[in-house]
C-alpha cells in the first residue's frame, strides 16, 4: 500500500529551477569525473568508457563522487514522481544538496576531496559556482522563484514595515518628485 503525501505541491516555478539545478549539478559531476579519471590515468594509464564506467561503479578511488551522483538521481526521482512532490521533499533536497556541496580542507570524505579538486581544477571552479549560485538563489526566493517572479503581494508583504509609511524613499513612488517640484518652481517665478 502506498503513501499519500501531504502538504503543498512544488510550485511550477521550483520545478523549473530543480531542473536547472539538475542540469549544473551533471556539468559539476562531469567535471569532477573527468578530473578524476584524469588522476587515475596518470597511475594506471588510459581506460575506455567502458572501463571507467566500471571504475565509478567499484573502484575505491571513485567512491567519493557517489553521493553527487545519488543527489542527481534523487532530483530525477523528484521530477519523475508519478505522485507529485511536496514543496517540504523539496526543500529537503535543496538543504542535503547545500550540506553536500560544502568543500571542507580540515573536513574528511566528500567535503575535502571536493576541495581539492576545486583547488586544482578551474572547471570544477567554474562549475561548483554555478551550482551554488542557483542553491543561493533558491535559498533566497520564496518557493524558489527569482525576485523578478514574485507576486505583487509577495513583494508588499517581504517589503511591509521596512519604510516608515510617511515617508517612503523617492524611489518607491514611482516618480522623478525632484523634476515635478523644479518645474512648479519655474512656473511660480514666470
């Protein structure tokens, strides 16, 4: 018997935003594959695709890129799901997605080779940004949408209680005021 989820469907907009995330977080696991196997073929020589395929599978030395890809197929199985994804599911990926991406030189496992590959490897760099701009972006945007899609109610609501009402900042209003009261000036002195 299956489990009926409850709780706020993932706006459309967050789904958008998944697969974007979905999207740099394969360019990040490219890079830090081929990184890798750059390493290993330093010791051992060239492999085959299909070789490396095995070496991701079972070999010690790729076993720290694991978690990156169960993250990618944690966001298929999200996407894929025939009963919809809540926004919790969601957002509980986003955080183990920020936890994971974390590079850590003091730190062990994951967080430390992924720092040193970020140290060595300016695609990793290059990649890891774009990752983390868009978990940023996420973080920061009420079910995951950009300020430029949120709701004119959203917007009121996260601006309410920031300006005093009496005297809201010039730009608020909408208006150059400055002009308006130059040219009431010019036309009292003519």
């Amino acid at each position: 018997m299956s489990e009926t989820k409850t709780g706020d469907p993932v706006p459309e907009s967050l789904l958008r935003r998944m697969r974007e995330l979905r999207t740099n977080l394969l360019r990040l696991h490219k890079a830090l594959l081929d990184n890798e196997r750059a390493d290993y073929e330093s010791v051992y020589g060239q492999v085959t695709s299909g070789e490396l395929l095995q070496l991701v599978i079972s070999h010690e030395r790729f076993a720290w890129l694991r978690p990156v890809s169960e993250l990618i197929v944690r966001i298929d199985e999200m996407l894929d799901a025939v009963e919809p994804a809540t926004a919790a599911d969601a957002e509980a990926l986003l955080a183990g997605a920020r936890a994971l991406l974390r590079p850590s030189e003091a730190g062990e496992g994951f967080g430390r080779k992924y720092f040193a590959a970020i140290q060595r490897e300016p695609g990793v760099v290059l990649a890891h940004r774009d990752v983390t701009r868009l978990l940023n972006d996420l973080a920061r945007a009420p079910g995951g949408r950009s300020a430029g899609e949120m709701s004119e109610e959203e917007i009121d609501a996260n601006v309410e209680g920031t300006f005093p009402a009496s005297d809201p900042p010039a730009w608020t209003l909408g208006s150059d005021h400055r002009a308006a009261d130059r040219k009431g000036r010019d036309d009292e002195a003519e």
